[in-house]
C-alpha cells in the first residue's frame, strides 16, 4: 500500500475518494433516469466521470469501461481548445469526431468546468450513445460505410452551452441532422444535467474542505492508484507474451478475416501493448481509433491488477500502447469507425489472453466477445420515425472455480439486454421469443456461458435492419483442457418462407412478416469435460442449458 503522505489525514482522503465516487454514480444515476431513448434508459449505454483539470480521471460512474477510457481523449481535446483560463461558470462543451479523441459518431461527451469561487478545480463529463447522428442509415452504425462522412455528423470541441443558455446555432444544425430530434436532445439535456450534478456536488466538496486542500487530496489519490498498480504489475508474469485471434470480417469484404495480434510486454512496473503485426485498415467500419485502442489496454490493465485498487488516471500512468499508422488499431482519416466497438472487445480479450497461459488459474476462458447490435428503424404509419438500438449479450468464458455467465456484456461493454416492451413499444416490431441458447456454453469441467436466442417479426411498413456481430466464423476457445463455446448464427426468414443466412454484419430491409432469428455466441469452457460432475450436468438439462443429446454426447450422461 502507499504510504500516507504528511500534512494530508488518510481517513479525509478515503472519505473524499469515496465520496467522489458516489458524485460519480450520481450523474451515471441521472442520465439513466432522465433520458429518453431506450437504448440509454434500458440498456445502460452512458457513462459518466469526473475529472482533474489536467486532464486525469479523478473518479468514474459503475458503467461502462469503454465509454469511461474514451473520456479521457475527449476531455483532453476539449482542454486543448478551450484551456482552463477561458472557461466561465454555466459552460459546456461538446465533441465526438473519432478523429481527434472521440470514439465513434453516436457517442457524443459533454464536459463542464467546477468552479471553486472562480477557480476551475475540476471537469464534470458524461458520454452517452445517442440513437441516431444521421448518415446513410438509422442509428448511425452502417455496417457497409467506407468512410467516416458516411456515417453521420462530425463535431469538434465546441461550447455547447453557456451562462446565457445554449449555442443555439449549433443546437439547429444538429437538431436538422438527426432523424429523431426530440429522443436527441432528451438525451442530450440529460448529459447537461448529470454534468451540473457533478459540478454541483464538488463544488460543495470545495466548500467543506478549501479548493487547495481538496485539489492536494486529488494529486495524492492518483499517486496512490499509480504507486498501487505499478506494485501490482511487478507482481504479473515479466516478460513478452502473446496472442492472435480474428475477427469475422470487415463489413465489405465478408469472407476476409482480419486478424488482431498483441504483444503484452511486462518490464518491472510498466507494460506495454504492442499490435505490430495487426492487420492494416480496412475498408469497413471495424477501424478502431487510438481511443479505442487506449481503453481496451486500459480495462485489460485494470483486469490484471484487480479490483483493491481505487480506478483513477493513475492506473493508466503505467501503460504504454504501439499502434502501428494505417492499421486496425490506428487508421487514417477518413477510414470508418463506427463498429469499432467489435475491435476493442477483441483486443482486450487478445491482452488479456496473451497472459492465459502464464497464469491459468486466475484467469477464465475466452469470453464470446460478442455484443450483437441490432437496430431497428423506419417510419410509422402515422409519419412518426422511430430508431431503436439494442446491445445483446452472449455467455462468458468459466473459469477454474466456476461456470460462464449467460447472456452477458463482458469485458469493455456494460449494457443491459434491451427488453421486449421496449422493443415493441417503440416500434412494429413483436418479439416471439427471447431465451438462453441451449448447447452454446463451451462444454469442460466448468460450463462455458450461454448465448441468447430472439426470434424478432415485422408487422407493419419496411424495416431499416442494421445487424452487426461476431464469432460467426470462429467460436470462444476454452482453457485448460475445455472446449469452444459455440459460434454465433443468425438467418432472416422472410414472409414466403425464404431463408437468408446473416455474415455477422449487414444492411437490409425488412418487410411485413419478415422474421430475424439472432443466435448469439457461448463462452469458452474450462477444464476436462469429463470431470464435470454429474449433477451438475442434469442441472443443466433440467434448466435447458443442455439438451438432453448433448448431455449424452458430450457428458456422456446415461
């Protein structure tokens, strides 16, 4: 542990720090409740943080890791264009072009200055997916762009708002760019309002404990992270250790796999994550920009280390990445990006792998690394357009003292699995049938978890169908003697009875009585499947998790 620091009482600073926390969770809190889209409201898919004026994380909402790394770059080229010394009480900024910090299009931060007096002491910023920025398709995420323009409205570092209200020119220009304007800025309000809570909340902190003390008590909690998880990776394995594993395929070039390779390099208390050897761009949106690329070494570093240390900017001060120009993880504008999330839970589970085999007690068997995006939109027969926007899990690797969860977000993506109410409520869409997907846990003495099916029918209109997933041409391998969770599968029947099978990633259109049928991947099992004991395998049978011929097949279960 580090070690207290003079002039600066321990007990204050674990009560500040959680503290922090909470002010945290509070906005994370309010996003959820006061927005209006579903895929915020239900799913979870918004973040909130806060931060130094420098620029670290300080603290950070229980959502989701991605979005909470992505901040970071955000807030940077936020600081860039409007420096501490310009910024005044009742300001906000906004952003979200991948090319200069953002991720991709839908995830748009806001940020705002807290002021002590009239001193910024620190950053307030959320990140929400916004259901649609326009572009060539509902939702924002074509799975068929070839380039950024393609993919809806790009925004720099620019003031949101001020003291006077909002900058009502650039509110127009959006509003005007997006398909379904009022769910826009419902969501959009709410990012404001979960800032000002934030802003609100430290800037009492300021007042019960002075702003110099508090911003010390800010220093001396990420120094302590840093001291905490640099002793923490002298503890990992030294050394150079590596994986491989390939994603389906880019969107346009459906029969080409592209492969993601990482070298986790362990020197005393640094590691470094090199993708030398990583496919180059590629002509789809899977291209993953370095705020990509950063947040998925980021949760892998915080997987590593462990939960006891306290997550803030210095954790990652130890953290070095290699990107190589013109590839995967580093693309050259104007290359699309907008299923880039697909390429940031692949590289994590690549880091995380790399050390499988240096220490496979403590790590589990590969997760699915599979977050389905469907998204549904069209317009009603009274001339209302809707977009809807759905996250669907898959089932995570076991581990040595325990079975896979099903149907989960693992790794860097948090969200919830969209309800059917939801679904069906916001568009004519009905839901036939959402269950655990039998059979698809990688078998081994610890089960792998399983994937979902849902069966989705069109009952009025045509449909915008935007379908992206993963593991459709490989599956989840297992660890120490388990097998492969089961690769994903999904198909479109439509009303005459004609069956289309889905390359993990297409546009189309839907008409009245066309069916989706989404079969998401299993995790990987651990440990000889021979050993798995009895009972445990007609659990599984009497909870549909296995088939009855597969308990017979695989288990050998009489």
């Amino acid at each position: 542990m580090a070690r207290p620091v003079a002039g600066i009482d321990p007990i204050t600073l674990e009560v500040v720090r959680n503290k922090l926390d909470g002010i945290a969770n509070e906005m994370e809190l309010t996003l959820l409740q006061s927005s209006f889209s579903p895929i915020v409201k239900e799913s979870m898919d918004a973040s909130a943080s806060l931060f130094t004026v420098e620029g670290e994380t300080l603290a950070q909402a229980l959502a989701i890791p991605a979005h909470l790394a992505f901040l970071i770059p955000c807030v940077g080229n936020v600081l860039k264009n409007f420096p501490v010394a310009v910024m005044k009480p009742g300001d906000a900024y906004i952003m979200n072009d991948p090319y200069a910090g953002g991720t991709h299009l839908p995830d748009l931060a806001v940020v705002m200055p807290v002021f002590a007096g009239d001193r910024v002491i620190a950053l307030s910023a959320t990140m929400t997916h916004h259901q649609d920025l326009g572009g060539m398709q509902p939702g924002s995420v074509p799975t068929n762009a070839t380039e950024i323009f393609q993919e809806g409205i790009r925004i720099p570092a620019l003031k949101l708002r001020d003291a006077q209200g909002w900058n009502e020119t650039l509110v127009s220009m959006l509003k005007l760019n997006v398909r379904i304007p009022e769910v826009f800025m419902g969501d959009l309000n709410a990012q404001v309002a979960a800032c000002m809570i934030g802003a609100r909340r430290v800037t009492a902190l300021a007042e019960a404990y002075g702003d110099n003390h508090l911003t010390a008590l800010f220093a001396e909690l990420l120094d302590r992270s840093e001291t905490m998880t640099r002793q923490a990776i002298r503890k990992l394995p030294q050394g150079t250790f590596r994986y491989v594993d390939f994603l389906d395929n880019d969107g346009i070039e459906l029969d080409k796999r592209v492969r993601i390779e990482v070298a986790a390099i362990v020197e005393g208390d640094t590691i470094t994550f090199d993708f030398t050897g990583t496919s180059k761009q590629v002509k789809g949106p899977i291209n993953c920009v370095p705020s990509g690329s950063q947040a998925a070494a980021y949760y892998a570093v915080r997987s590593l280390t462990g939960p006891q240390i306290p997550t803030n900017g210095g954790c990652f001060r130890p953290v070095r990445l290699v990107l190589p120009e013109g590839s995967l993880v580093n693309p050259v504008e104007p290359a699309a990006v907008n299923t880039r999330t697909l390429t940031i839970k692949l590289a994590s589970a690549c880091m995380i792998g790399a050390f499988r085999e240096a220490m496979p007690d403590r790590l589990p068997a590969s997760d699915a690394v599979d977050m389905h995006a469907i998204v549904w939109g069209g317009e009603r027969s009274d001339g209302r357009r809707y977009v809807v926007s759905e996250c669907i899990g898959s089932g995570s690797g076991a581990a040595a003292h325990r079975d896979g969860i099903d149907v989960v977000e693992t790794d860097v993506t948090n969200c919830m699995n969209l309800p059917v109410e939801a679904i069906e409520l916001d568009c004519p869409i009905r839901v036939h049938r959402t269950e655990v997907r039998p059979d698809s846990g990688g078998p081994g003495r610890h089960r792998g978890g399983l994937g979902i099916l849902r069966e989705y029918e069109v009952l009025d209109g045509t449909v915008a169908l935007t379908h992206r997933g993963e593991r459709f041409y490989s599956a989840a391998p297992g660890l120490a003697g388990g097998e492969p969770g089961a690769s994903s599968i999904s198909r479109i029947v439509r009303a005459d009875g004609t069956i289309e099978t889905i390359p993990s990633k297409l546009v189309c259109t839907l008409a009245a009585g066309d069916r989706l049928i989404v079969g998401t991947a299993g995790g990987g099992g651990y440990g000889d499947k021979g050993a798995r004991t009895r009972d445990a395998v007609r659990d599984d049978v009497r909870n549909g998790k296995v088939t009855p011929e597969a308990a017979r097949a695989v288990y050998g279960l009489s």
